[in-house]
C-alpha cells in the first residue's frame, strides 16, 4: 500500500521524494508554492491524485476546474465530485462528471461513494462500479458509521466486484492500526489489494509535540499555511505512519506492535 502524507506548505520539502502524493485542488490557485511543489512532483512522473476539496470547503470544485488544474499540472488522476452521505447525489455528479471528464482529461477517474449509513455507501458502490471509473475511494468516515473495522467490513462485503478497480483509502480516522490490518488483509488476500492511503496525521500529532503513538489523534483542522510542528517529531511520525500501510504500528523505540 502507498501513502500519501498531507502536510502544510512548509513541511512539503519532507516528502519530496516520495512516489505518492495526494494534491489539494482548492490550495492550489492560493498557494504558489504548493501548486509549484505538487506541479514538480507529476513532471518527475511520480503519481498524484487531484482531490476535489470536498472535506475541506464543504462542497467538490466543479469538474471542469478539477480538469483543467489537473491537465495544467499533469496529474495521474482527479477524484469525481461526490456529496458527503448523499449517495444518490453523489450518483448523479459522478455520472455528469464522467462525460465531461473522458473528453477532455487522459488521466484516472476515481469515484467516491456516499451514503449516511454503512449499508446505504455498500449499494452506492455497488452502483458506482458499474460507472466508467478506474479507482474506487474509500472514505475514512466509514470508520465513524461503520465503527473501527467499517471500511474493512466494506471491502469484504464488495469482494471481487472491485476486480480490475484499484483501490484508495482516503484519510485516517484516529491511528494507523486500522491501516494496518486492511494492509494485512489484503496481503492475505482476503481482500482486494489496495494501491494506498493518504493522511495528514504525521503533522496532527507533531503540531502537539506527539509521536503518533503516544495516545490518541489530536482534534482540529490542518492549517496549510501553519508553521506550528515539531520537524523531527514531524519525520519520525511521516516513517511511523508509512510503516503502518504495511507492516504495524512502530513506537518510538521501532517496534512494532498493535493497539
């Protein structure tokens, strides 16, 4: 499993290197740096997914402005609109979104399900597979309304309906464990493969001085134009949090153990 650290504007120079990026859509015509940064890492040819802000502003960046960011900085892939719990609306801008998206942009399409309860977002998948997307994304809110197994449970019910579909864990609820047992189901294969996961924890427990194994996730909003984290708890929680995707928690002594 990939991951993708999101990371204010200041910290971004930490995960240059990496081969996984998540890019906000909404920064990026406020913030020169960050459009430059993400803008450089898809020339390198590394793979960035375009989100669509919707968790961020409350409402996704209209497709034709997802497109025509994502053409302009070359990302892989752009995340459809989606209505958070409202799968029928949902449906219905992905289905728009689609047409207008497979004529004008040659990269990845990823659908978002929606749905208020665990069993309203399974059917929305199951309808949402049989749309012209090449990437499944699985919200970590699954986790709120499904408990901490929500978004495990959904990959077991979809099964192989996801065959040829890839596979995107979108944000990280409350510690990597739950990472780490999807990592470890999928290794097994009981599950599908999942091709990565983004998250901005490494920076919520280091803008508290917290290693993420010290207790529970911080509460509040990134501030992408913050200065406010510690830079090397901010590097040990990025390994930490990377190590989760596929092998467990470590401390801060580098063992691996489970919560």
């Amino acid at each position: 499993m990939q991951v993708a650290t999101i990371l204010p504007t200041a910290y971004l120079d930490l995960i240059k290197d990496r081969p996984y990026h998540m890019a906000l859509a909404h920064l990026l015509g406020k913030d020169t740096d960050y459009a430059t940064f993400y803008t450089d890492r898809a020339r390198e040819g590394k793979f960035v997914i375009l989100d669509n802000g919707v968790i961020e502003t409350g409402k996704p960046m209209h497709i034709e402005r997802v497109v025509e960011i994502a053409c302009h900085m070359g990302a892989q892939e752009i995340i459809l609109p989606d209505v958070i719990e409202d799968a029928n609306a949902t449906l219905d801008a992905a289905c728009e979104a689609i047409e207008y998206a497979r004529k004008h942009y040659d990269g990845k399409l990823m659908g978002v399900p929606q749905g208020e309860t665990l069993n309203d977002w399974i059917d929305c998948a199951r309808h949402m597979l049989e749309l012209d997307v090449d990437t499944i994304g699985i919200p970590k809110r699954l986790t709120k309304i499904g408990g901490r197994d929500g978004r495990l449970g959904a990959l077991f019910d979809l099964g192989w309906l996801l065959r040829g579909r890839e596979v995107h864990l979108l944000g990280c609820w409350e510690n990597p464990i739950e990472c780490t047992m999807i990592a470890r189901a999928a290794q097994t294969k009981l599950i599908v493969p999942i091709r990565g996961v983004d998250s901005a924890i490494p920076y919520v427990y280091a803008r508290e001085s917290m290693l993420i194994s010290h207790g529970p996730r911080p509460s509040g909003a990134v501030d992408f134009s913050a200065h406010d984290a510690d830079r090397d708890i901010l590097v040990r929680n990025i390994q930490i949090w990377e190590d989760s995707a596929e092998f467990g928690v470590k401390d801060e002594n580098g063992l691996v153990r489970l919560q």
